[in-house]
C-alpha cells in the first residue's frame, strides 16, 4: 500500500484488477496504516500484513497477518512446527493433523506477555482518530517537502535530491532523501547520520532493508544503469569494505530517511532541518 522506500503510495484499486485475472492479494500495509484509515470493505486483499509496533510504538516485535476466511481455507503446508498439530505420528512421515483455522499456522508459543498492549494501543488510535493523525502527519510532510526542494546552492543546484512525489499527492509521512554539494555530488549518508546523531535526531541511513528500491531510485535513467563499476566485481575479501562497493556501483552508498508520524511534531521537523541548513548549504567540498 505505502513503499518503505520512498512513502509513494500505490492505488488500492490494484487489488480488484488483480483478483479479476484470478490472482490471490496480499496487501503489504506496515507501512500504511500507521497514518492512514484502511477500509477492508471497500478494498479486499486476501491477505493483509501490519505491525503494531509501527502504528503506536510498543509492543515491538508485535504484528499480525489478516487472512480473509475464504483464503484460509485455500492455504495447505507440507509441514508443522509446535502448536500447530492436533496429532502427529512420529513412525509415519508426513502423517499429522493440523489445528484448525489460524492456528494450524502460528508456530511456536505466542508473545502472550506483550499482545495484551495491543488492545490499549488500538483504543489510543480510536480515541485520537486515523482522521486526525493522517491530516497532522500529512501537514507536516508537505512543509518538510516544501522546505526542501526550496534549498539551493549558491551554484543554484538543489541541496535535496528526493525520492517519491515532491508534494503530498499520493503519499505517506516517509521521505526518503540523499543531500548534493554544490557541484552535484553525492554527500555521504554517514555524515548526515552523524550532524543529526549529535542533534539527538532518529533517521533511518541505509537501504531500510529495500536494496531494490533504492538501485532502482538511483540508476542512472537513461542507461538503466549505476554510475559507476557493475555490481558484483569488487571482488570481496574479509576485510572489504561493503559501502565502499556499494557506492563505486550506484555513486552512494545509501539515503536517508525521515518518517514523519504518530509522535512527530513541529520542533522536530524545524530541528531536522536546521541541521541540513547549517551544515549541508554551501559547504566546501
């Protein structure tokens, strides 16, 4: 529903043009519904996955995966894993009983000391509305993105290469980003990781475990291609350094993140964006 990449979010209407040429529908919505009202009667994957943790902050390692009924019943496994049988005979291979429903597929002992807080979370959500949370994330996104295409060079290039649309269309609270010198080059995520470190400021630096995205953001557009050697011919050793292969295949090892939500607020953004002000504007290279 929402990249963890870039924030774009992708029609929902997707999921019925799918299940008209006969496929089965999981919506990815980790991402999604922190800030954002998801209406399973008006859209009608099969499957839904989301973590809890995403949408109000504890319990962590908490989340779930919606399965419509009818999809459940389509669902068979060539194996078992603890708490999933009823029976099984240890003399004949393969020959054991699944539990019925959902819990034929929850191995192993649930988190039952943290699940109890998912409730309390839900109700939290409820009191202060999806509505409510999804206009003031979004408010603050849109400044954020407007702040930081407006940053320019005394060159005139933009300080701010972004990564998903530039303004609030079709998008969530995450922005992803990689700051340019004033020549255009890439500056490396490790010292905007470590400005914003000493600002007591949480961003995500990396890939955020989507390398796909981010080659795919990066490439070079008129090739298809990264801007430096091929992937794959650096040749690790054991003492080789990863990043630094990484970023001689696309020209950066990584981008930054900001993910605007439940708990963000004004000074936080302005804090942000001090930072890139005063020490990613018009530097020396």
């Amino acid at each position: 529903a929402q990249s963890n990449f870039s924030g774009v979010q992708h029609p929902l209407g997707w999921i019925a043009l799918a299940k008209s040429h006969g496929w089965d529908v999981l919506l990815d919505a980790a991402a999604f519904v922190p800030t954002n009202e998801l209406n399973l009667e008006l859209c009608q994957p099969d499957f839904v996955d989301l973590s809890f943790y995403k949408m109000f902050g504890f319990p962590t390692g908490v989340g779930a995966l919606l399965v419509r009924k009818e999809a459940l019943r389509g669902l068979t496994r060539p194996a078992f894993s603890g708490g999933t049988v009823e029976v099984v005979d240890a003399a004949t291979p393969g020959l054991f009983l699944l539990r019925d429903g959902h819990a034929g597929f929850e191995d192993g002992t649930l988190n039952y000391l943290d699940i109890p807080a998912v409730k309390l979370g839900l109700q939290y959500l409820l009191r202060i509305t999806m509505t409510s949370i999804h206009q003031r994330v979004m408010a603050l996104t849109e400044w954020l993105l407007t702040e930081l295409t407006g940053l320019r060079h005394r060159t005139g290039r933009s300080v701010v290469l972004l990564y998903g649309p530039a303004n609030g269309i079709s998008r969530g609270g995450t922005v992803a980003l990689n700051l340019l010198t004033p020549s255009g080059k890439f500056v490396d995520h490790s010292k905007i990781q470590q400005a914003c470190d000493r600002a007591k400021i949480s961003l995500r630096y990396g890939c955020f475990c989507n390398p796909g995205a981010l080659k795919a953001a990066i490439m070079d557009k008129d090739t298809g291609k990264g801007k430096g050697k091929a992937p794959g011919t650096c040749g690790f050793s054991g003492d080789e350094d990863v990043a630094a292969c990484i970023k001689g295949s696309f020209g950066v090892a990584g981008a930054v993140r900001v993910s605007i939500g439940l708990a963000t607020t004004f000074e936080d953004v302005h804090r942000f964006l001090t930072q890139v002000r005063e020490n990613f504007v018009n530097q020396p290279e």
